[in-house]
C-alpha cells in the first residue's frame, strides 16, 4: 500500500488509520476528520491534505 492515512472522528474523538494505494485530496481529503495522509513511497507527510512535508529519518 502506499499511503498511510489517520483521522479523528469528529464526534468521538476516536482515531483511526487505514492503508490505501489511492488519494486525491479534491476526492479524499477531509478536514472535518483531522485528515493526515503518510505517503509511504516517497517518505512525505500533509496535515492539511495540499502541502506535502519531506519525513526526516533519525540516524540513531
């Protein structure tokens, strides 16, 4: 799978997260969840579904 995507429940508070192959923000993207999306090919990271951060690695 290549994305890693974790929401919050509005209503509950309950964090879930699933794996998909597939996201489109204009499709997928929901803020009311607390959307973050994990693209676990290229190590990137959006918390507002649009602006994609690089994942640092520790080099312990």
């Amino acid at each position: 799978m290549r994305y890693l995507i974790q929401i919050t429940d509005p209503k509950t508070g309950k964090k879930s997260a699933f794996y998909t192959e597939w996201y489109d923000y204009k499709n997928n993207y929901s803020a009311e969840n607390s959307m973050i999306v994990i693209d676990l090919s290229k190590d990137l990271i959006t918390y507002d579904g649009q602006k994609w951060e690089k994942i640092e690695y520790d080099h312990l």
